[in-house]
C-alpha cells in the first residue's frame, strides 16, 4: 500500500467520523429541543397559574404543600364540584404536587380524560374526580 493510499483511507475514515459526529449531534439538538418545546409549554400554563381549566393556581407557601386556589371561573367545574378560593390541592392521581411547573408537566403528559385530586379544604381532605377537556391548549 502507498502513502498516497494510506492517506485516502485516513482521509475517508476523517470524513465518515465526521458524518457520523454530525447526524449524532442533529440527533441531540433534535431531542433537546422537543424537550424544551413541552416543558416551555407546561411553564408557560404554570407561569399563569392556568394549570386546570377554570382554576387559577398559586405555588403554596413556604413550608406549604401543593397548589392555591386563587379564583375560580363562576360557571367552571371546578366550582360546581366544590372547589373554594383557599384550598390546596394537594396531590394529582395519587402524586404529591409540588409546584406549578410539576403540575402542569403532568397534565400535559397526561391522557384526555379524567384525573383524581385530592384536596385541603380547612383541615379537611377530600377527593374529586376533574373531567379534562378533550382538546387543551
């Protein structure tokens, strides 16, 4: 084997690493950004506190768990099923809530249907099933 070929196989071999270092890196930059895109969705919602249809929701307190109720939609679900400005929701299909930003990635992840809270109301716990809208945006 000459030199000459020697340095075209280097060469040819430089090249595909290259290739293969690009597709590798469009694959992360791809994936990356779908990630972005959903969890700027959810802390979009959640920045509004508009994680629930007809709720507004406050991160809790220091030391506090869960979410505020900050007001409510008069002709709501949320209201209808008992939901008063005060109470904490406190967690979303058996999954202690923690923040906003949680609640709302949860909820964008989650399946069309119905979800299962539990809620604070004075000392007293309750649960109620919330019916989400076939299309949320």
């Amino acid at each position: 084997m000459t030199v000459r070929d020697r340095r075209n196989r280097a060469a040819t071999g430089v090249a595909l690493a290259c290739l293969a270092a690009g597709a590798l890196g469009m694959s992360a930059a791809f994936f990356l950004h779908a990630r972005r895109a959903t969890g700027s969705h959810a802390g979009q919602a959640a920045a509004q506190g508009h994680v629930l249809p007809g709720v507004t929701l406050a991160n809790a307190q220091a030391g506090g768990s869960g979410l505020i109720v900050t007001s409510l939609a008069s002709d709501g679900q949320a209201r209808r099923l008992g939901f008063a400005v005060g109470d904490d929701i406190v967690q979303i299909d058996g999954r202690a809530v923690r923040s906003l930003d949680q609640a709302a990635a949860y909820l964008l992840q989650h399946p069309q249907g119905s979800i299962h809270l539990a809620l604070r109301h004075g000392g007293a716990m309750r649960k109620v099933t919330f019916q989400l809208p076939d299309e949320r945006k």
